[in-house]
C-alpha cells in the first residue's frame, strides 16, 4: 500500500512539476535565444554600419590643463557648493577642461548618413544611442543659431563626439562578445 502512493506522489511530482521546470527551462532558453540574436542585429544592422561611417572620419582633441593653484581655486568653489566628488575629481591627474574637438582631416561628420542608417535599422538601436542622435542633431541647430554669421566655426560640437565615441565603444562592446577570438 505504502509503494503504490510512493509511485503516485512519483507520477504526480512527474507530471506536474516536471512540466512547469521543463517550461522554465524553455522558456528561459528562447528569451536567451532572442537576446542574442537582438544582439547580434545590433552590432551587424546598427554598429557596423555607423563604424563604417566613421572609417574616414578623423576626430582631433584639445583640452585645457589647469596648474595647480588654478585647481585649489576651482576646488574651493565647488566646495562652498557642496559638490564633494567634482571638487575631487579635479585633483585627478587626467583632469581637463573646456574640451574642443575638431574633424583634422577626412570627411565632415557624417551625422545625416548616421540618422538614415537609424530610420532604417532604428528597431534594434538603443535608447542612448537614440538620445545622443537626437543631442547632436538639436546641437547642430543651436551651433549656428548663436553664431555671428549662421556659418560653423570649424568645431565640432561635443555631443557629435559623444556620440562617435559611443559608437566606437559599442562596436567595440560587441565586437568582443560576438566575434570569436
């Protein structure tokens, strides 16, 4: 008598909760399919086109270096400001300031070829990428709104950069977990 409902709480434990962890089990596995494959669209429909872009874009930097007595300076402002961590950080020895960036030579930004590859392939872009699109494109407007004659200076505004440099640091991102070595 004991074995028979040992075998029924056996058939039972077997139909109902092997059924629910095997469904765990798949479950789980098409979600890590589909994430991997959405990454893999990502870098293949979105990075690799917009690194291909900037191929031939080359992108020089300049920063401004502060002496020491300057930093004390900045620190103490920040300070009275309660802002701890940016009064810090200007102690940091990679600290600069007033970035000015510059396309040095190769093709102008390729910002209008960026925003068709996005309305093309915009369903597997993510949302920073997506704002910082948005930021460069806005930035563009707002460059020639305040200069003196509606013409660019040369400069190349710094949300274009950040948004090169998220570029280049995703593809590189995916490059690495999605190509084999």
């Amino acid at each position: 008598m004991r074995d028979s409902y040992v075998q029924l709480l056996g058939m039972f434990f077997t139909a109902v909760v092997g059924q629910r962890v095997g469904y765990k089990i798949a479950q789980k596995k098409i979600k890590t399919d589909y994430y991997n494959k959405a990454l893999q669209n990502r870098y293949y429909l979105v990075y690799c086109p917009l690194r291909n872009l900037l191929l031939e874009t080359h992108i020089s930097s300049a920063t401004i270096g502060l002496f020491f007595k300057t930093k004390i300076k900045k620190a103490l402002e920040l300070l009275r400001k309660s802002e701890l961590r940016k009064a810090l950080d200007i102690f940091k020895k990679d600290h600069k300031e007033n970035p000015l960036y510059e396309v040095e030579f190769g093709q102008d930004f390729p910002l209008e070829e960026i925003k068709k590859v996005i309305k093309n392939q915009g369903k597997w872009a993510d949302a920073k990428l997506l704002n910082l699109i948005q930021r460069a494109d806005r930035s563009l407007y707002e460059t020639r709104a305040y200069s003196f004659d509606g013409k660019s200076d040369g400069l190349l505004e710094s949300e274009k950069f950040d948004l090169a440099d998220y570029i280049w640091d995703q593809y590189e991102k995916l490059n690495k977990r999605l190509l084999p070595r």
